[in-house]
C-alpha cells in the first residue's frame, strides 16, 4: 500500500495554508527515478519498492534474489537486502519491481564510540570478502550503498524519504539507544552494477563502469566514445577493493563533502577523530596499482588484527569529530563517559557485536 499522496482523491494538505510541501508528509517525494516507499499489508512492515530496468541493469533482480535466498542467506557475513518479492510491471516487459525492508543512512545518528565505527567497517568488509567468496563483484561501493537496519536503536519509525523526521511527521525522528547498547545489522545495497562469474580463474577482465566514486585509478582516461579495441581490460574484484577502502578513508578519517540533498543541501561531513591506526590498511586499499592492493580475505584478517590490539578503553572511546563546538564537545565528552561507565558495568562488549546478540 502507498502513502496517501499516491493514492486516487489525494488533495495536497498544504494547500489553502501557510504551508510549503517540503514541511508535510504528503509533500515528500523520492529523489531517485524508480524508488518508491510503502506498507506490506499483511504486516503493515515499511518496505522500498525498486524498479529495475532490465534493459539497464540485467543482472540486478537475478544477483540481489541469489543473495537474499538460501543457501547464501545463511552467511552471518552476508550483509545484503532480503527481497520480499519480485513483482512485474504489467504494462511493460522491461521493469521488475524488487520489495526490500526499508533501511536507514548508515550515518545517522552519530557513532558514539570507536568501537561502533569499527563494527560498521568489519560488516561491510565481511560482506565484500562474501561477495568475493562466491565470484560476485559489487562494483558501486559508496556512502549512499551502505545502509543499517534502524529498529534496534529506535521505537521510533522514521520517515522513509525525509530521515530526519518521524514517519507521522510530527516531529524530529530520534535514536533511543546507541549503537552499543543495541548493535545494529549494516547493509550493502544496490547490485545494478554487479557481476557474477563462474570461474575467476583466470580473473575476469571488463571495461570499466564508473559508478558513484569517480575517482578509481585505473579508470583515468576512460572515455566511452573509445572503440572497445583500444579500451584497457581490468579485473573489477581489485576495483571494489579501492571502492570500499576509499569509503572507509572518506568516512572515517579525512573531511569529505557529502552529495546533495534537497532537504539538507549539501553537507560537510567533518573528519573523525580517533581512527588514525587504520590509515596504513585504507592506503593499501587505495593503491593506484591494483595489483599492489590487498585480497578481501587479506583485508578482513587485517582489521581482524587491528581491532584485536586495541584496548578495551580505546575502543569505547568517544568518535570526536572535528567541527565539534567546544561546548557541545564537552557536553558529549561527560554523557559518553556516564553512558560508558553503566556499559562497562553490564560487560557490554567494546566493539558492539550484532552477529553475537542475533545469534
């Protein structure tokens, strides 16, 4: 079932008081070509509806049902969308519509402590090296594809198209919990660009396909009007490689502008204070060379070690970030600690494990 703004008889609320759209719950609308919120019936659960063209994208609906299916669904490292269903447009051949349970930013609300930080990065890593695993290369990694199940930290339903507002739009949307007191489940979304292969021996070779991070170095120079013969071949499974440890350089260590919104415009995302020790693995990841950077499994066993040399104390350590003002700094600093002396009480592990509490 739609919202109401997509339904026969619909009459704009705003209309007729002092009112934009932007400021109603029927006045919000998708910002991407295709996407679409609503409610299972059955369950009244909130769902995203995503049209996929397979014209465009051939492999989408094939590669996201293999993964949210068994025996692949079994995998704790498999943090991809589960498909409720897969419904066909009926007026046109080329558009199937996936049914996926509605997910939040990853990014919002903050991460509390550097613990929380390195949970985000380890689910997201353990999904590419399963991904890997089973020959499939993602091959659009970026901040927008990272998502997390919200439920746990919240009652609370959020809006699906304006985050940062209550689904009834009466008020501000606000996490009840943080990431440690209730782990939360990461995702990687959208396989409109993924490939599976039955054999990765020898490695595949493709054209490039620039996706959200234009900033891939074996993609320099490329340009579609290039005849196919004169196009230089390259293996995707180091490409996601550098995708996922530029996100991880771009999140978690060094300034990065964020894309626009046309809530919130654009926003500057300040750097993280606190998460230096992981520079040498992110710079291995985002060699200009892709044979020079590390296999997923390398990478995973990598932070594997990272995580396992710092202290407990270190881990629960607040995330500063450095446009913090002074005063809302220090009023974070003194709740993080309150809240961190009641978790250490209640042996709370430091890096807050969702596989552990699901399981």
């Amino acid at each position: 079932m739609l919202r109401r703004r997509y339904r026969p008889g619909w009459k704009p609320s705003w209309h007729g008081r002092d009112l934009l759209s932007l400021e109603v719950e029927d006045g919000q609308t998708p910002g991407w070509r295709l996407v679409l919120d609503a409610v299972r019936i059955s369950d009244r659960i909130p769902v995203m509806l995503k049209g996929v063209e397979k014209s465009v994208c051939p492999n989408e609906v094939e590669i996201t049902t293999l993964l949210g299916s068994p025996p692949l669904s079994s995998d704790p490292r498999n943090h991809c969308p589960t498909v409720f269903e897969v419904l066909q447009v009926p007026d046109d051949d080329d558009i199937q519509i996936l049914v996926m349970p509605l997910l939040r930013r990853h990014t919002t609300p903050r991460f509390d402590t550097v613990g929380e930080a390195l949970e985000c990065i380890r689910q997201i890593a353990e999904c590419v090296q399963f991904l890997h695993e089973n020959k499939i290369v993602h091959r659009d990694i970026h901040v927008l594809n990272i998502m997390m199940d919200a439920s746990p930290i919240s009652d609370t339903l959020f809006h699906p198209l304006n985050q940062r507002m209550r689904r009834d739009f009466r008020g501000k949307w606000e996490a009840s919990h943080t990431r440690t007191e209730r782990p939360v489940k990461y995702f990687l979304i959208d396989f409109g660009s993924a490939a599976r292969y039955d054999s990765v021996d020898p490695p595949p070779m493709e054209v490039p396909l620039p996706g959200g991070d234009r900033s891939v170095p074996e993609f320099v120079g490329y340009n579609l009007r290039l005849p196919l013969s004169k196009v230089k071949l390259h293996n995707p499974f180091p490409t996601d490689v550098y995708y996922l440890g530029n996100w991880m350089r771009e999140e978690f260590l060094d300034i990065r502008l964020g894309m626009k919104s046309r809530v919130s415009g654009s926003i500057m995302h300040s750097r993280r204070k606190g998460m230096e020790f992981l520079r040498p693995l992110f710079n291995d990841m985002i060699q200009a060379e892709p044979s020079q950077r590390p296999s997923m499994d390398q990478v995973v066993e990598r932070l594997e070690g990272v995580i396992k040399s710092r202290s407990s104390w270190r881990l629960r350590s607040r995330l500063a970030k450095a446009g913090d003002h002074p005063l809302h700094g220090l009023y974070l600093f003194v709740t993080h600690w309150i809240r961190c002396v009641r978790l250490v009480a209640s042996k709370q592990p430091a890096v807050p494990s969702y596989a552990e509490t699901s399981g």
